[in-house]
C-alpha cells in the first residue's frame, strides 16, 4: 500500500485530497514534527477476520431451553446422569 506523508499543518489545508487518496487506497501518515501522529486510509468495507462466518450465521434454535442439561439444571436435579453435579448444591456450600 503506497503512502504519502502530510505535516498536520498541510492536512488541514488539504483535507478534501487527504481523504480522497485515503479513499484510493493509500495509507496517509499525519506527523507532527518528526513523529507520526496519526495514520488515514482506506475504508476496509465491512470487512472483518472470520468474515466469512458472517455469511454462514447461526442456527434459529442456537438458544432454545431444549438442551437436556439446561432442562435438568433448571428443573434443580443435579445428578451424575445429566453430567451436572455429583452432589446436591448444599454439599458443595461452606460449612461454619
């Protein structure tokens, strides 16, 4: 990706042409003095990592209460068959 570089002084006078070459695709570097301060470029279009997931989305029932466990665990039976708790909820509470 080119760049192109603009003290702040000239980026404010140049503003409309700093954003038009962003927008091109060049990567505008802002300095003031000898160090960058702030960097301009091109929009990414929505683009994002894993964007592709994006297009897959997720299944209707992905929060549904139809989860076996979830029903045991809301119906309070904790036991080794449902894979919740070996115990009851008091065994596991702190004795005085």
């Amino acid at each position: 990706m080119p760049q192109t570089t603009y003290k702040i002084s000239e980026a404010r006078k140049n503003f409309a042409e700093v954003l038009e070459r962003a927008n091109q695709g060049e990567e505008i570097l802002i300095t003031r003095g000898n160090e960058i301060y702030a960097r301009i470029g091109p929009a990414d279009d929505g683009k994002r990592p894993f964007g592709l997931l994006r297009q897959r989305g997720l299944p209707d029932d992905l929060f549904d209460a139809g989860d076996a466990e979830q029903a045991a665990i809301d119906a309070g039976d904790w036991n080794d068959d449902v894979g919740v708790w070996q115990d009851g909820p008091t065994d596991h509470e702190p004795k005085p």
